[in-house]
C-alpha cells in the first residue's frame, strides 16, 4: 500500500513511542524510512524500544520525558531539534487513564489524568509547534479515543482531556494553517495494549468480552491497521486532510456511545477489591 521508502527524509516525534500503540507507529514509520524521536517517563523502556527500531536501518532518539512538564517537554524538543535539525512529524500519542466510579476520584486522580493527556498535549504542540511555524511546514497527529465526543461513565478525566484534545485538533487546524502545519486526529475503539488493557480491563469484570460483543465486526482492532492509518494522515498523500478525525473502532461506537458505561453493572463490592488491590500493589 505505501512506497518503502515513503518517510525517507523525515523525522517524527512519537510521545509514548516505547509501548504499545506508539511503539506500533514507530514500527510502521521506520519500516517506511523515517527517523524517529521517541519519549515517555520510562528511560530503559524507549531504550529497548529504540534498539528494536534501529533495526530498519533508521536512525533512533529515545528521550526521557514526561510530558506534564513543560520545561522538561521544552528540552526534549531542543535535544531532539538539534539532533535532526528539522522535526516534520509531531505525534501526541502518551496517556494516562484508569477505570473509576467518578465520586471515587480525588482531585489529584483527576489532574494527573488531564495534565498527561490534555496539558502533555498542549506541551508538545507548542515546543514543536514553534520549530514547524519557523520551517512553515509540519503535521501533527492526536491520538484521541471515540469517547471524546461522546463522553463515557467510569473514564471522566480521560474523557474530558480527550474532548480536550479533540478541541484542539480542530482549533489548530485553521489557526496554522497559514504556518503550513496540518493537525488531525485518530479516535481508535480497543487495540488491546498492555498499557490500556493492565488499567481498564482487570480480569474478573469480564470487560474485554463485553468490549468484543458490542464491536459490530466482532473482533478488536489490529495494531497495524491504526499504523497504516496513521501513515496516510501524516503522509505528503493526505496534504489537504486538516482538522479531522478518524475513527477506527470496527463501528463500536456508532452501536452504542460511550464505551465504559456498562461498568453500571459491577457491584460496589468489586470496585472496593479492586482498589485494595491496586493500593497493596503501590
Ligand atoms: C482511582 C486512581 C487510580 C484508580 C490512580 N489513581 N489510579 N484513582 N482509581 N485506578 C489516583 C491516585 O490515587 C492518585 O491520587 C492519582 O490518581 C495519581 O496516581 P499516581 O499513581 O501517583 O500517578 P502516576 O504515578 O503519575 O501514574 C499516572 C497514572 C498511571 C495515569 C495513574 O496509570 C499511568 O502511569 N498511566 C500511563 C499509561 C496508561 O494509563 N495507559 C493507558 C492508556 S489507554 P491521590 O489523591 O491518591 O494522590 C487510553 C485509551 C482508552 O487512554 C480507551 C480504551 C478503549
Ligand atoms: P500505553 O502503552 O500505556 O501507552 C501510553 C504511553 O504514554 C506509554 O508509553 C507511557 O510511557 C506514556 N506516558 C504516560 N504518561 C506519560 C507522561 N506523563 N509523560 C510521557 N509519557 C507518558 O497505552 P496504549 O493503549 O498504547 O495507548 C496509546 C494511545 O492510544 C493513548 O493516547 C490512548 O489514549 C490511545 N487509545 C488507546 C486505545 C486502546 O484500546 N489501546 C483506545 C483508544 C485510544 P511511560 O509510562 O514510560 O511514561
């Protein structure tokens, strides 16, 4: 489908590029020839990563990171500039997220979510955003979720920082514009990952079934088919796609907005063990 050597040339920046989804993107990109930045919390994590990808013969910057902070978010791009000289692709792929009865959260739950998500966003886009106006050319990716449109019970910080970043996506998009800069989104429904799966899928609530019987074609996405998706909305091929998002869910949501809303059905005993367990486990 795509020319092997479609991203030659090009650098992209891959937040949370060390595991899952990310990893996946960053799989798919150097296949194509692209050299890559990629950045989360964990240094050995992106490090591995970064072996593994160096493998397609492209060069490989892991940059430890976290996105909440943007002096470290500020540096990260300045490493990551002067290495490459020039940043073509910006990808806000990290995330944080967990499932919670809402009158369970503190505040500080709720923060920790939308500063990753929202804020790490806004971070990134504005350290990247300043080296892509001055070169008048860029693209940036956001990997959003279907719920940021439609909300969903037990997931509220996730889902107001993904409606968030969904606002922002579509507001950058005709702001600069005149800089030359292209912002689309991507709203997956479940692609099992470890990351995702660890935190909203804990065995015994029987989630992961329940997930697979509401997707109209039956089955979970595969992490190659949002690779590829990816690799046509940041390709030189899709230059005039600007402000939109794509949704890749197999038509769950259009069955039935708003992903975790059968969580209704869990008793409040479950919700007590899990978080005893997650506490014993801290
Ligand atoms: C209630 C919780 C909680 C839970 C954490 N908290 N987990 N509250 N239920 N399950 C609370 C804590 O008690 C604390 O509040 C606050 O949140 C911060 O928690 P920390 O553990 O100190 O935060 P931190 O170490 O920074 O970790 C951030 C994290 C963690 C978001 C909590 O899960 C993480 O690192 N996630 C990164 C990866 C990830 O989440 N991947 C999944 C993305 S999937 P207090 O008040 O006690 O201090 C996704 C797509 C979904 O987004 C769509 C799927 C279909
Ligand atoms: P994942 O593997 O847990 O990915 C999240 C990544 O974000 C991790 O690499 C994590 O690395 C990084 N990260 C978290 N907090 C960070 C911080 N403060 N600073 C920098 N990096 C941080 O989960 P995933 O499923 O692949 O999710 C990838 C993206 O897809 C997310 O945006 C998610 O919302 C979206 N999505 C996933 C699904 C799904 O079904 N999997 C569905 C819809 C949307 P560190 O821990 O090392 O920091």
């Amino acid at each position: 489908m795509f020319k092997s050597d479609l991203f030659k040339g090009k650098t992209i920046v891959i937040t949370g590029g060390g595991t899952g989804l990310g990893k996946s993107m960053a799989n798919r990109f150097a296949e194509l020839g692209a050299n890559l930045v990629i950045t989360s919390r964990r240094k050995e994590v992106i490090q591995e990563t970064s072996e593994e990808l160096k493998s397609h013969g492209v060069d490989v910057l892991p940059i430890p990171c976290d996105v909440r902070d943007p002096e470290q978010v500020e540096n990260m791009a300045k490493r990551a500039i002067g290495l490459f000289k020039k940043i073509d692709i910006l990808i806000n792929n990290a995330a944080g997220n967990f499932i919670s009865p809402t009158e369970n959260l503190s505040s500080n739950a709720f923060k920790t979510v939308v500063e990753i998500v929202l804020n790490g966003t806004f971070h990134c886009t504005q350290s990247f955003g300043k080296h892509m106006r001055k070169m008048k050319n860029g693209v940036i990716l956001n990997i959003v979720t279907t719920y940021a449109w439609t909300g969903s019970g037990y997931v509220v910080p996730s889902a107001c920082a993904k409606a968030g970043v969904l606002a922002m996506t579509r507001s950058l998009a005709v702001e600069w514009a005149k800089y030359g800069i292209r912002s689309n989104a991507i709203a997956p429904g479940p692609f099992p990952t470890k990351g995702a799966w660890s935190r909203l899928a804990p065995p015994g609530l029987g989630i992961e079934k329940k997930m697979k019987n509401r997707i109209p074609l039956k089955r979970m996405g595969e992490h190659i088919e949002l690779a590829d998706l990816a690799t046509f909305l940041i390709s030189d091929q899709a230059s005039y796609i600007n402000g939109e998002v794509v949704t890749i869910d197999g038509g769950e949501w259009l069955k039935g907005a708003g992903q975790f809303n059968e969580l209704e059905k869990v008793p409040q005993t479950a919700w007590k063990l899990l978080n005893m367990r997650r506490k014993k486990k801290k």
